[in-house]
C-alpha cells in the first residue's frame, strides 16, 4: 500500500516536471516571435537656431492727419478722391472766398493810405516839423495795418485746403456745395511708409529686447511672406497694470503692399546659437520635467536623457546627451521600452526629419537680422 503511494507521488512529480519544461520551452518560443517595433530614424543636423520671442498685434500708420477746415466757406471744388496719392502742400479742395477776397482789398487799402501818410510824415520828421511821440504813433498804426493785412491774405490762402503731411487720402468727408465751419475735417490723409506696429511684452522679458533687434512678420491677408522690420524703440518703464512694456517696430513699405489695419504676427530675434546639433522636437520624450530620447544602437532601442537649448521652425537644438552620428528615432518612441528591439522603417538620411520649411524661414530671419 504504501508502496503504491511512492509510484504515485513519483508519476506526479515527473508529469510536474515534464509541465514546466513545456511552459518554459513554450514562453521562450513566443518571446522567440515578439515582432520588433518599426520606427523611424533620422540623424541630427547641424546648422543656426534662433531664440525668437513672438506676438501678434495690429499694424498701424506712423504719420495720420485729419485735415481741418481753418475758416468757414461753401466747398467749391474736390480735387482729390480716396486712394489719391498726395504731398505735403497740395490743394485738396477749394472754399468760396469771396468774402475774405473784399476783406482783403480793403485792408490792403488802409494799408497803402497808411505807407503814403507815414513817408509824408517821415519827411517831417526830418525837417524838425513834427514830434518824436507822433511820429512813433504813425509807425505803430502802420504795423497794425501791416498785420491785419497779412492776417487777410492768410485767411484767404485757407480756402485752399491743403494736405499736411504726404501720404494717401484714406477718407473724405465733405462734397461740393457744402458749407462748412471753421473746424470742421475735411480729408484723413495717412502715411504708408514707414507702418509701425506696437506690441506690449511681458516684462520677464525686458532684458532681451532692445532697439535695432531685427523683426520677421508675417501677414495672412499677404499669403504669410515674411516681412522684415526692426525694433525701433522700447519704453523705459513697465505698466504696473499689466505688467507689461511697449515696443515699437517699424516696417518699411515702399511698394505700399501692407496696409494700416492688416493684422501680423511678430517674431523678434534676441539670440543665435551658430552650427549647433538639431533635432525634431517631435522626437523629444517628456517625463516629470525631464527630456528624453531614443537612439537606435544594433537594431535595440536605447534611451538617453539630453539637455535642450533653443527651439523654432519644429526643431530643437540638443547641447547634452547626442553626437552627430546617433540614430535618433523620430516616429514610433511613444510606448517604447529601452532594450527593445526595433525594425528602422525608413532611410535615416542626415537631413531627414528636418522641416521643409525650416531653413527658408531660418533665412528669412537671418535677412532681417542682417
């Protein structure tokens, strides 16, 4: 009996035995097939990062004027319509004048009357037959006939409206045949070039912005080229308010392309880093405030942690942690477990993964920068 129970247990055991070496066999054989992960690779560049602090802001005329009647009139006469170009001086319109062209007449004949009596007088004068107190009499009469007429003359030459300032009429406000007041507009004239823009920046960033900096815009109404600018002025004080501080960049517009209202988007270059090592920010891997990546080392997925510096244009600049000739997975590192084996899907090219449009734009800043 209790030999019949040994054979029993010793069956068990061997059937146990037999078990787990099938188990073992059987995982080993389905880590064997585990397919490798396919990514993609792309090895880093090399080339010039900016460090660019950007905004958006409306952009506005330097120079605008509404042109104001300075005497009161019927309008005669429009010469020039919305959208005219004009200068400085030229005649806009013209007020009837008739009026002030009587008040004129009549102040300048006083004022001849007045010149023939005072060299009559003055030759007394001369001749010792009359006073030194009424010959300064007569003097001070004529300067105030002299002056009444200039003012009458000038007040004539204003029922000719002119632009003050060059520039394009951008509104008018009056037609033939109105009667209008002294004061009252008559034309906006507004400057084209040069344009300003204003953009109002945090003040953490006071100390990187500085006159003669160089400004990238770009413009949706103008299919998004980029416009170069400069930084012109900043405010020398923060608005407690808002904690921010004004800068004012300037935009050339001589072929008149850009226009007051247009609404753009400002990249300002404070920094540049010179042939530095860039990759992909996609390839970046974040975990709890750390940057990471994975390298492609004999087919097995290795990560590395690196230190980043500047960032535009999608790409990164690495200054820690990768050489040039690491194969930097790109595509395919999220879930991605160090150690594990990988298949590269893709020609990892030196410039692959770089934005098409990275360098374009990279030297649209470097022309405004120069």
């Amino acid at each position: 009996m209790r030999r019949n129970r040994f054979e029993v247990l010793a069956i068990l055991g061997l059937f146990a035995i037999a078990g787990c070496q099938q188990g073992g066999e059987q995982g080993a054989k389905e880590e064997e097939e585990t397919p490798p992960v396919p990514v993609e690779t792309s090895q880093p560049i090399r080339g010039d990062v900016f460090a660019v602090y950007t905004g958006t802001a409306p952009i506005e005329a330097f120079a605008e004027a509404d042109v104001i009647s300075k005497v009161e009139g019927e309008v005669r006469s429009v010469l020039v319509e919305e959208g005219d170009v004009v200068s400085k001086g030229q005649v806009l319109a013209t007020l009837d004048g008739e009026r002030l062209k009587l008040e004129l007449s009549e102040s300048e004949a006083r004022l001849r009357k007045m010149q023939r009596d005072f060299q009559r007088n003055k030759d007394l004068r001369e001749k010792g037959l009359l006073s030194e107190g009424d010959f300064e009499k007569l003097q001070y009469d004529l300067e105030a006939l002299e002056a009444s007429y200039n003012l009458a003359r000038l007040e004539l030459d204003y029922t000719q409206i002119r632009a003050p300032i060059d520039g394009v009429i951008s509104e008018r406000y009056i037609r033939i045949g109105n009667t209008i007041t002294s004061g009252t507009p008559t034309f906006r004239v507004t400057s084209f070039d040069p344009l300003v823009a204003y953009l109002h920046i945090p003040e953490r960033e006071y100390r990187q912005i500085s006159p003669g900096q160089p400004v990238s815009i770009q413009i949706d109404a103008l299919a998004g080229d980029n416009i170069a600018a400069t930084v012109t002025r900043v405010s020398p004080v923060v608005d407690p308010d808002t904690g921010t501080f004004k800068m004012t960049m300037e935009i050339g517009n001589v072929d008149r392309r850009i226009k007051p209202g247009m609404f753009g988007r400002m990249s300002i270059v404070f920094d540049k880093h010179e042939n530095v090592l860039q990759i992909p920010r996609s390839a970046l891997v974040e975990d709890m405030g750390e940057s990471s990546v994975f390298v492609v080392e004999d087919d097995k997925a290795e990560r590395r942690s690196v230190q980043v510096g500047y960032g535009n244009n999608g790409m990164v600049e690495i200054t820690f942690g990768l050489s040039d000739d690491d194969r930097v997975v790109t595509v395919g590192q999220i879930g991605l477990k160090p150690g594990a084996t990988v298949s590269v899907i893709n020609d990892p090219a030196p410039d692959a993964g770089v934005p098409e449009d990275a360098e374009e734009t990279a030297e649209s800043v470097a022309e405004g920068e120069s």
